[in-house]
C-alpha cells in the first residue's frame, strides 16, 4: 500500500490533494428504520481481514506521512446507509458481497425478523457504515 | 433485489466539501462501476477512473455520457500508467 501512495505522489502536481475514502470497520449497527423512527436491531461482526484492512491502511498512511510526502489536513466521519426492502434481500445480499467483511449472528437475524414484523408499513432495513474521509496535500 | 446505497448522498456531500473539482485533473483509484465519479465529475476537466475489475468497468463506460471527461481503465494503483504530476487530485475511493 505504501507503493501505491508513492505513485499517488508521483501523478499529483505540485500542491495536490489526495483524498482517502474509506469504511472503517467497526461492528455496524442494524436497524429497521421508517420515516418515523429508526431502531436499532443489532449489531453486524467484523470479520479479521477488515480488521487487518483498515489497520494496513492506517499504517500505510502514518508512514507516507513520516516519510513528509503528505501532510494531513482534514479528517471527518460520517455514516453511509446501505438499505433493503426485507429481511431475506438484506440477509443474501450480506452473505453473498460481504462474506469477508462482516457477518450476522443467528440471535440478531431473529430479532431483526421480530422487529421487521411488527414495523412500520415504509420501514426499510438498513446498516450504517461508518466512513472516513481526509484530505491530505502532497508535500513537494 | 432493491438494494440502495446512500440514498441521502451523504458521501458527495462530504466529498465536494472535502474537494474543489472545478476545472482539476482527477484520478480516481477504484472506481468500480463509476457511482461516485458522476457525482463529482460534470466539473472537472478531466477524469480517469481506474480499477481492477474488468466487469465494474464495463459498467462504468456503458453509463458514461458521450460527452462526458471521464476515461476508465484497467490498471493497478502500484504502477498507475500515468506520467508524473499528471493530475491535481487523487481519490483513494474505497480501495486501501
């Protein structure tokens, strides 16, 4: 990864910006949310390779930042919603896309169920992503 | 299956105030199928998406306007295929 950020500094121009988009993992929160309330119904799991993940990439940044080829100038958090019409759309679509970055308890799939059931009719399921982003300048 | 991501555009808005695109030379690192890239890219002067999988590519140039600045290509993030100081801005997007 630090490969990639010396190439990164090698395109950029003199002054540019990088900006590091990424989900962080961090046990997601599973909610059935209507346009009147949302709640939460569980909690997703973290896989390791995320976790390996984001702390490679942690690293990866701290040292481009030791080495002074990026200053780091903003840094923010913010949640990025994923959502389903149903419990069985959500529970494929985790399964099958995010096998390696998360996973949902037994225990949780039922309550999610539970709480789906007794919903409100524009209810949806979603899970908030927690995201960061930070805008680092190439130091010439 | 009716899937939506980020339907309240959360991450544009976090990455227009992150970033002035007006009139910069843009690389985008894992671009996939472009979702992110048409939200940014109508103010550019110019775009290249880059990713790994051939498949999210072809999406992406299927939905490219024609007169859009926006080029894709397959290529990996540790020899980007670009000369040096090519480009204003680079996106890390979603790709570490």
């Amino acid at each position: 990864m630090v490969h990639a950020l010396s190439e990164v500094r090698r395109v950029l121009a003199p002054d540019g910006i990088l900006i590091d988009l990424r989900p962080l993992t961090g046990s997601w929160p599973v909610e059935v949310a209507s346009r009147r309330e949302a709640k939460e119904a569980g909690r997703v799991n973290d896989m390791p390779i995320g976790l390996e993940d984001d702390q490679a990439a942690n690293q990866s940044m701290a040292q481009a930042a030791e080495q002074k080829w990026f200053l780091r100038e903003r840094e923010e958090f913010f949640p990025f919603f994923y959502y389903w019409d149903s419990p069985s759309e959500m529970q494929q679509y985790i399964e099958e896309e995010w096998e390696d970055w998360a996973t949902v308890n037994d225990d949780v799939w039922k309550n999610i169920r539970a709480m789906w059931a007794v919903a409100d009719a524009d209810a949806r399921l979603r899970v908030g992503i927690r995201m960061m982003i930070t805008r680092w300048k190439k130091q010439n | 299956m009716t899937l939506q991501r980020d339907p309240e555009r959360t991450e544009t808005k976090y990455l227009l105030k992150f970033a002035d695109f007006t009139g910069r030379r843009v690389l985008e690192i894992g671009c996939g199928d472009g979702r992110l890239t048409w939200q940014y890219a109508k103010s550019t002067r110019f775009v290249a998406g880059i990713d790994l999988e051939a498949g999210e590519l072809r999406v992406a140039t299927i939905d490219r306007p024609s007169d859009s600045p926006v080029a894709f290509a397959r290529a990996d993030s540790i020899h980007l295929p670009f000369s040096k100081e090519t480009f204003d801005l680079a996106i890390l997007a979603w790709s570490f």
